[in-house]
C-alpha cells in the first residue's frame, strides 16, 4: 500500500519555480499557510481537493502530483 499521498519534493518546487509563497498557495487551497506547510513537507496528508486545485492551478496532472509519472502534461481536461 502507498503511504505517500503527494511528492512533496514536486509541490514545493512547482511552487518555488513561480515565486510563489506558501501563504499564496494556502489561499488558493482556502487554508492556512500553517497548514499548507504541514502539507508541503509531509506532515498532514492533502484531501482530494486540494490535490484537484493544485493540479488545476499549476496545470499538472494529478498523476505527476502523486508520482506515478515524470510527465506533468495533464490529460485533455473535460468540458464543463
């Protein structure tokens, strides 16, 4: 069984790579940046719709989230 949910090494550098603060992607995400930070470096595990908004956000697929591929392209997303 998986016990890693998110690579957090990926999360922190897709983050880092945009100048972006933990407290902006805690306010994407409607947490605290505490909270953020507990999830970025292993502490707390992301719920799935964290995961969803970050995959959105930086446009990404869940999979390379995850790290069950090394290919951040995402699939063709459906039509809303």
């Amino acid at each position: 069984m998986r016990t890693e949910i998110l690579k957090y090494g990926r999360i922190r550098d897709l983050r880092n790579d945009r100048g972006l603060t933990q407290k902006d992607i805690a306010r994407v995400l409607h947490v605290s940046q505490n909270t953020y930070s507990q999830y970025e470096i292993g502490v707390s595990r992301y719920p799935l719709d964290a995961v969803i908004k970050l995959a959105e956000f930086y446009g990404v697929s869940i999979d390379y989230l995850v790290g069950l591929t090394d290919e951040p392209k995402p699939y063709p997303r459906k039509k809303k």
